[in-house]
C-alpha cells in the first residue's frame, strides 16, 4: 500500500513538474522564492521560522488575558501561579489542597506533563526573578521583566517543540512536493494566526501539547507507529484536550494492525508504548489509588457547565434557538454530550478502521476533533486550536479547507480576544493570513481539483460569506447591543462561525470517505478532471 | 511595470504593514513626545510663533515643510483625540489613542516610500525591481527608527527616491524640484547638496540655451524654498528659524558616538591620554567626566589630539566628497548620479558634526538600488546593512526588544543573501560544499566561476559583531556589574565606525574606478 502512494506521489510529481511548474516558470522567469541549491533551501526554510518566530515575538509585546485586573487576573496568571505551586510545594501536594495550595485560586487541572513543564519553568524564573514566583506572596506579580521572562518560557517552548514537529511534518509527509509547496506547507502550519494569537498573546501553552501531536502525526504517517503512541500519550498528558484527536489515533492505528499477519501483537506492542508512557507520566501519583484519582478529578471539571463563554460549537451556536443549559440538568447534558460526540466521531474512526490511509488519519484527526469541539462536555473557544492544526497539516492537499477554516477560526476567538485588548494583532494576522495565501507562487493545487472544492471556489459564496462577517465585525464594534440583549452580537458571531464550521466538518467528512485508502485517489481525480 | 508588479509591491507593503502594526506597543524614544508637541505646537499657535515656541523642551527644529506636514497630520490628530494636540495638557499625554495615531501616521505616510520605490524600480529589470521593492521595505533599520524608535523617515526616503528616479531618466528639472523639497523637509539630506549642484550645472545647463535653463532651475529652486520659508520671512521669523535649524551650541559627537571617524578619534584621544599618563607619567589636564563625556554630556574638547572645530568638519566633509565632484564635473553621466549622492552621504556620516547614528539610513537605502544591479555593490551593501543596523541596536535598550532587533537583524540578512545568492549566481561558500556540489551537477558552472557575498575579511569582521554582542550582553555584566556602563556602547561605536571606514574607503575606491 505503502509503495503505491509513494508511486502515485511521484507520478503527480512528475506531472505537475511537467505541466504547471515548468510552465509557470517559464511564463515568469524573473522571480521565484529565490533558492536553488541544497543550502539555499535549508536557509529558506530557517528564514520562515525566522519570520514565524519574530512574529511571536511581536504578539509577546502585546496584553496578555487579565493583565492588571485584579483578583482573578487570566490565563496568564494561572500558568505563573502553577510555576509558583510546582516550585515550593512537594510534588505530591501539587493536586491538593493544602494551606500553601489554594485549589479554588487557579488550581492545577491539567495533566502531569504541564504540572513538569510548570516546574521547569518555575526554577527558570526562580532563579532570575524570585519575586515573581514566591510562595504565596507573587499572587498578581506583573512587571516587565516577568513578563519578559513568562514570554519567553512560551516562546522557547514554541521553539523546542512546534517548530521541529512542523518541520518533521512537512519532511515526512511532503517528502515528494517540490520545494516551493514544502516552503508552503510550514508557512501555513508555523503562522497560523489562531495558534500565535492564543499563546503568545493571551498566554498559554498550546504549543506543546499540539506541537507533540503534530509530531505523533508527522510519525504516524510516516508508519513510525510507536513513536507516534509515545508523542501521542505525551500530548494527552500535557493537555486533556488532545483526546479530541484520539478517535482518530485509535482508528487509524487499529486499523493498520488489523492489516497485519498478527494483529492482536500490533495491539499489544502499542498498548505497552502508551501504558509506559503514561505510567512514567504519572509516576508521582500513583502510590495510591486516591491520589491518582485526585489528580484524575481535577482534570474534569464537571462543575463548569456545557461550554464556557461564547464557543462556537453545537450547543452555544443553537443556543439562541435551544436553552440547552435550562431544559436540561448537568448529568443529562453530560450524557447527551458524550453521545453527541461518539455519534459524530463515529463515521471517520469506521473509515480508518477499514481503510487506514495517511491522507484519511490526517482527516480524521480533524474530524473527530471537530466533533469533540462540536459536542462535548465544557468546551472553550480556544479549543478550535485543535481542528485547526489538522487543517493546516493539510494545507497542500486541502486548501480550500484552510482558506475557510482558519479565518473563521480566528474569528470565533474575537470576543476573547477583545477582552484581552488583542484587537490589533488580531487583525493584523488576520489580514497577513489572507496575504500569505495570496503569496506569489508558481504551483497549483492539483489535488483540490475535484467536485466538492468546486463550492468553495463560489466566489459568490466566498464574497457573501465575507460580507456577512465584515457587517458582523462592524455590529459588534460599533453598534451598542440592547442592553437586555447585553451579548447579542457575541452570540450572532458564534453562531456565524459555528454554521462555517458544520459545513467544513461536513465537507471534511465526505472527503474522508470520497478517498478510499492510499493511492487510488489519484486515479478517481484525474478522471474528474 | 505591469500590474503584476503593482501587485507585488502591494503585497509586500501589506505584509510590512501588518508587521509595524505589530509593533505599534513596542518602545518608543522622546522623539514620540517631540513629534506630538509639533503636531500640538502647529495645532495651537499662529505660524509667527511655531519656532519662537518655548512651552516644552521639544521646541520645533525641523524645517518648514515638516512643520506644514505636522499641521496636515494635527488636523486628523484633533478629530481623533483633541487631547493630543493641546499645548499644555498634551504634553507626555501617552495614552493607547496618541500611539495609535502617531504609529498610523507613520505607516500612512510610508505611501510616498512606496510611491518612490515604484518610480525608482522602473528603471531597472522586473527581478531586480521586486528584490530592491523587499529590501527596502523590509529594511530593519527603516523599521527599527521610524515604527519602534519613532521617527518618519520613510516618506523622506520616498521623496528622495523621487527625485534620484527623475534624476537618472534625465529629468534634472523635476529630480531638482524634489530635492529642494525634501531639503525642506529635513535638512540633513542638504549634505548632497554639492553634487546635486554641481551635477545640475554641468548635466542641466549647458549646451546652448545654458543661461536659460539655469534660470528654470533656479527659479524653480527658490519658488520652492520660498514656498517653505516664505511665510517666516514674511513675519520676521528668520532668524529665529536658522538658529533652531543650526544649533552650533551642540557637540562634535552624540551622546551615543555614531560609528563614524569621530568615534575613533575619540578613542584614539582617550587612549593616548591614558598611554601618556602610564607611560610617560604625563598628567593631562583632563576636562571634567572625561571618558564617559562623549557619552552623558555633549562636547568635551580633547585632551591630547587637536580640537575639531565646525569648520575643520566642514572643510573634511568637503574634501572627501572632493572626488565625486570632481567626476561629475568631468563627466556628469545620469548612470553615476545615485551613486555619487550615496557617496556625498557617506561623507557626510563620516566626517559631519554631530551626526546621529541613525543618519547611516542615509546611506543605505538609496544605496541598495546600485545593489540590486552589480555583485561589487550587493556584498557591500550586506556588509554595510548589517553595520548600520547593528549600530543602531543601542537605540532599543529595553530588553523586551531586544530579540525582535536581533531577530530582525538576522532575518533581513538572511533573506537579502539568499536574494542576492540567487541574483548573482553566487555561491555560498568560497572553499566549496563537495556534498551539495555533487548533489546536483546544475549547480557546478555556477558556483565556480563567481566571488562569494561574503568575503573572509566581511566574514570575519561581522563574526567580530557576534563577539562584540555577547561581550556586552553577557560577560562585561558578568565582570563588572552595574560599573562601567558605557563600555559595550563604546566598543559597539567604534567596532560599528571600523566597518564604516572599510565601507567608505571601499566606496571611495569605487567612485575613484568607475
């Protein structure tokens, strides 16, 4: 199978090579990304990073969420106040309360891997600035140079994990495209607007925990199965969120074991990976039983409710139609929930059951993700980070997915950003994400050609669609809501963005099933065109 | 120059944009308070009194046009937030909405830059064109002083680009006009003055209605110049004007050395001073603060080298222009004329009195149009942009620019020497990647035949900036703590003006050759 999508690969490679590139570069000879040799690419490719990476650090310039506003501050504060825990208290009280662990003011409810990443953090700042993390006493600590320092700590992070995962990806999985896709494909995944905007700007650490799934993706598809259980179950301990991609591991790895000779050894050999892992994860807490189940507690916040603020997904969307949260109590919708989720994330896991494909998991993770976004129990808006990274996985094969999720994507996050004062980065990425997809390039999407892309090409569609958002953007900037109506407009534009959604993840859904397993896609496209 | 290209530098421009409004909460210097005072100044007080006013220590020392342009832009500055434009109350008033409004007034007046960058890229080739479009508009040290530091020099820049563009297709007239508008503007680019003259005197007026264009230009030169200073002259104003322009009260040296011939000089005195004392037990009467003078104070007059007046600057900055004008004279070619202006600028920073660091921008973006065009100008134009950018590092002091200035530094290095690698064929590596050559056997005639963009001696003089950094960052704190604050600035400065010196005697070759 394997050495048919390889072929097939080459084939269009050849192909395009053939047909648009050469043709392209003859009818404009003078400028092309300018590297032609070996090192000039390699360069070319620092200098993207390069670019992503000053980005970054222009958003660090910014406010971060709840910046000076005591007692509660934001986002930022929870990740500083977790350095501060991590660093003076004794591992075990980490997920305790205790007189020096007031759960009730930001307490740890991530997995062990972000409590570790706190700590390592931590002594950094405790070394440099001890003030900032001192026990107790730096609740509220904001000056320059912290900030500098907590920026940072994100920053590197970013560095260390996102950016060698991206490049990993687009290696392994775009190993065939010429050079100027490549180039790109990591433009596309590194300057995602959503995924700058939420970490650099409002503070958090995303970055890991998608970094590592794009690693555990980079290795999937590149048959490296156990590193993929291993980056995989790093990724869920960092963040619980990462669960939302789990259908589709789960799928596409049963999937390929069912193919071997000895399947229940593929599954056994998988599941001692994942099991290691995470036993080395959560060595700390399990001594006993209670403890892990303490720290297991802490990770689902039943009490929080259906979904927190304005989130663009199925149950606020149809909110303004359905009083979800008033006809139902928080057990029935926590049920109805998970049902909701498993029933929407059931079409793509049978897929990759049956046919396990590296261009259908990629699907697939974005499926079932979007499901989980859709549907599940307590659900953020900063949650779109994971559709979002699928898509941009996918950015050569399906672009005109890209060209439609990630703006709405960044749009949905708007009320969020606003709040955090993040309204001018906002709509300069926004507007350098549009600009980027009109770089000047010298291939075409070969592959986007077939029936279904045809919708998004609309431009009539694209233009409404646009139009809509803009007179939603002025309503929501300029127009005073009535005052019993005070979050009218939020609710217009979550409900806006959740319709865009429904039909990606609709579209995402036939395209998964319209491509039956490696290599025959080719074939059924060509005929198309 | 067809829509394609518009297109082109549209994006560009749009992805620039996008960037400086990323930067719109970086840091900004004084000049932000002193460019809002001007809008305040321009806003509330009759044209009689612009530069007689004393109401802030930013008192008003531009020349005419900037201080109309300040009272364009104070019209939409008093819609926007009348605060800013009030005299008294405005003063520091550095809230959200003044940033925004004066970070978008630079960014809306880069519209000329562009505007210039277009009239000057359709003289050369399409690839050349949009290379020279990226390396101007992304150029760290453009975005360092006008959208962090705070300053408008782009639309200067445009202005000047306007007029070298009508210059090189012939059009002396219009090319004329220009300059003495952008004089107007700022009086720091009177510098090229000299050759514009002479330049226009031999190219302009000659052949048989001589006299006859002389007077167009002439009056052209003076309408425009009259425009500006017209109304002052009208209210008495002049000599106030001239003293605010020419405050010869001020010193040799900024308070930061530019890395100039004076940055040497200094240090030369300074060391003898110290030699003499160690060696020769020779107490010179040192004048107060003496090392750290140059850098706190203003002027301190040399303990053992002979003192430099305005005059002896004057009579240098002359003579080292001496042979471009002499050229000119000679042979007023339109093909040559960029570079000569860039030369008179070069000469200008070298030799000037008080000059800022940030005049080295004067060199260097006009002078990457000639880099676009020949291998010999684009190695000196990456060794010259990398100079000048570093050296305008100790401007963003605060540490939370301080990887952005790197960054930047790095990035636009990067991206110009794969621009110009690709223009110029060149390859990488003078000793030769075997690997990469066997690689692929298309590459070979190329890399072969062509000189590297980095020679050893550039090579190994910018490896000597990484030095220099990190001795400043890291282990001069690690030596002597807090003390000795100006040593890394001083070094920067004289490590910077060492690799102006290679630059300006390299140019002067180049002059001297061509």
């Amino acid at each position: 199978m394997l050495e048919f999508a390889k072929e097939a690969r080459i084939w269009r490679m050849a192909e395009e090579d053939e047909t648009t590139v050469r043709h392209a570069y003859k009818e404009s000879p003078s400028w092309s990304w300018p590297a032609t040799t070996s090192m000039q690419r390699k360069f070319s490719f620092g200098a993207i990073c390069g670019f992503a990476l000053l980005l970054r650090m222009m958003l660090s310039l910014q406010p971060y969420s709840g910046a000076g506003v005591a007692p509660k501050y934001g986002d930022y504060e929870a990740q500083r106040h977790w350095m501060e825990i991590t660093v003076h208290t004794p591992v075990k009280e980490w997920y305790v309360n205790t007189t020096n662990n007031d759960l009730r003011y930001w307490g740890l409810d991530y997995p062990p891997l972000t409590a570790y990443q706190s700590w390592i953090h931590g002594r950094i700042i405790h070394a440099l600035e001890p003030a900032a993390v001192a026990l107790n006493t730096s609740r509220g600590h904001e000056d320059a140079r912290s900030k500098f320092l907590m920026r940072w700590t994100v920053l590197s992070s970013d560095i260390l994990v996102f950016f060698p995962a991206a490049l990993a990806f687009v290696s392994l999985y775009y190993k065939l495209a010429i050079f100027e896709e490549q180039a790109w494909a990591l433009s596309m995944i590194l300057l995602q607007p959503a995924l700058i905007l939420i970490d650099h700007g409002h503070f958090q650490f995303n970055c890991i925990s998608l970094g590592l799934a794009a690693g555990a993706a980079a290795a999937v598809v590149s048959r490296h199965e156990l590193v993929a259980c291993v980056l995989y179950s790093l990724s869920l301990n960092h963040k619980q969120m990462s669960a939302y991609y789990a259908p589709a591991f789960f799928a596409h790895l049963l999937g390929r074991c069912i193919q071997r000779r000895s399947p229940v050894f593929g599954v056994v050999k998988l599941g001692i990976m994942v099991l290691t892992t995470f036993t080395i994860c959560w060595w700390p807490f399990l001594s006993s039983r209670h403890s892990a189940l303490q720290v297991l507690n802490r990770l689902a916040p039943f009490e929080r409710g259906l979904y927190e603020d304005y989130v663009a997904n199925f149950w606020c969307g149809t909110s303004m139609l359905i009083k979800w949260k008033q006809l139902f109590s928080v057990p029935v919708l926590a049920r109805l929930a998970l049902g909701a989720t498993i029933t929407a994330a059931l079409p793509s896991m049978v897929q990759q059951i049956r046919a396990p494909s590296a261009r259908g998991f990629l699907l697939a993770m974005l499926n079932s993700s979007f499901a989980f976004y859709f549907f599940s129990f307590q659900v953020h808006e900063k949650s779109v980070l994971l559709p979002l990274l699928p898509a941009t996985l996918l950015a050569l094969e399906e672009p005109g997915l890209l060209q439609w999720l990630v703006p709405y994507a960044v749009v949905s996050m708007l009320p969020l950003l606003r709040r955090d004062d993040l309204v001018l980065p906002y709509f300069a990425l926004l507007a350098l994400f549009f600009l980027l997809l009109k770089c000047p390039r010298h291939f075409e999407y070969k592959i986007a050609e077939d029936k279904l892309i045809k919708i998004f090409r609309a431009p009539i569609l694209r233009n409404c669609s646009l139009a809509g958002a803009a007179i939603l953007h002025l309503l929501y900037f300029y127009v005073q809501p009535p005052p019993r109506y005070s979050f009218l407009f939020e609710a217009f534009i979550t409900s806006y963005c959740f319709a865009h959604f429904l039909v990606l993840f609709i579209y995402a859904n036939c395209k998964q099933w319209y491509v039956p397993g490696d290599g025959q896609w080719v074939s059924s496209s060509k005929k198309i065109n | 120059m067809g829509a394609a290209d518009l297109q082109y530098l549209l994006w560009l421009v749009g992805i620039a944009t996008c960037v400086k409004v990323l930067l719109v909460p970086a840091y900004h210097s004084t000049d932000f308070e002193v460019h809002r005072h001007w809008l305040a100044i321009t806003h509330s007080l009759p044209l009689k009194e612009w530069y007689s006013d004393e109401s802030s220590q930013w008192t008003l020392d531009y020349p005419p046009f900037f201080a109309f342009f300040e009272r364009f832009l104070a019209i939409f500055a008093s819609w926007f937030d009348p605060q800013i434009v009030d005299l008294v109350n405005g003063q520091n008033y550095a809230v959200r909405s003044v940033v925004l409004f004066q970070r978008g007034t630079v960014m809306a007046a880069d519209l000329v830059l562009y505007w210039g960058l277009w009239e000057i890229g359709s003289g050369l080739s399409r690839m050349r064109r949009r290379i020279l479009y990226l390396v101007v508009i992304f150029s760290p040290g453009l975005l360092i002083v006008d959208h962090i530091h705070f300053q408008y020099n782009g639309f200067l820049f445009g202005i000047l680009f306007l007029s070298l563009a009508a210059m090189r297709d012939g059009n002396d007239l219009l090319g004329g006009i220009y300059f003495a508008a952008l004089v107007c503007f700022k009086h720091l680019f009177a510098i090229a003055g000299p050759i514009y003259f002479v330049y226009i005197l031999r190219h302009y007026c000659k052949g048989p209605q001589k006299i006859a264009r002389f007077c167009i230009m002439a009056s052209a030169v003076i309408s425009i110049v009259a425009l500006a200073f017209g109304p002052f002259l009208y209210h008495g104003q002049m000599p106030q004007l001239m003293k605010r322009l020419f405050p010869f009260g001020r010193g040799l040296c900024h308070a930061y050395w530019a890395p100039n011939v004076w940055a040497l000089y200094s240090t030369g005195d300074k060391s003898a001073t110290v030699v003499m004392r160690k060696l020769f037990g020779v107490y010179i009467d040192r004048p107060k603060a003496g090392l750290t003078g140059g850098l706190v104070g203003d002027f301190t007059p040399y303990a053992v080298f002979p003192q430099i007046t305005p005059i002896v600057s004057a009579i240098l900055v002359i003579g080292s222009m001496m042979p471009c004008l002499v050229q000119a004279w000679r042979k007023p070619v339109p093909n040559a004329f960029i570079r000569w202006v860039v030369y008179t600028f070069t000469c200008g920073f070298m030799f000037g009195w008080h000059v800022h660091e940030k005049a080295s921008l004067h060199m260097v973006i006009p002078f990457s149009v000639l880099a676009v065009e020949r291998l010999e100008d684009a190695r000196a134009f990456l060794f010259l942009s990398v100079v000048s950018t570093y050296s305008l590092f100790p401007l963003l002091f605060e540490s939370k620019e301080y990887p952005i200035k790197v960054t930047l530094l790095l990035l636009y290095a990067l991206v110009i020497w794969l621009n110009f690698s690709q223009l110029f064929g060149t390859s990488t590596k003078d000793s030769g990647d075997l690997k990469a050559k066997a690689a692929s056997n298309t590459e070979l005639n190329v890399q072969e035949t062509v000189k590297p963009l980095i020679g050893p001696v550039e090579g190994a003089y910018l490896g000597g900036i990484m030095v220099i950094e990190i001795y400043g960052q890291c282990f001069h704190p690690l030596f002597f703590g807090g003390s000795f604050p100006f040593v890394p600035l001083m070094l920067t400065s004289v490590y910077c003006a060492l690799g102006m010196t290679y630059y300006w005697l390299d140019q002067l070759h180049m002059v001297l050759s061509s």
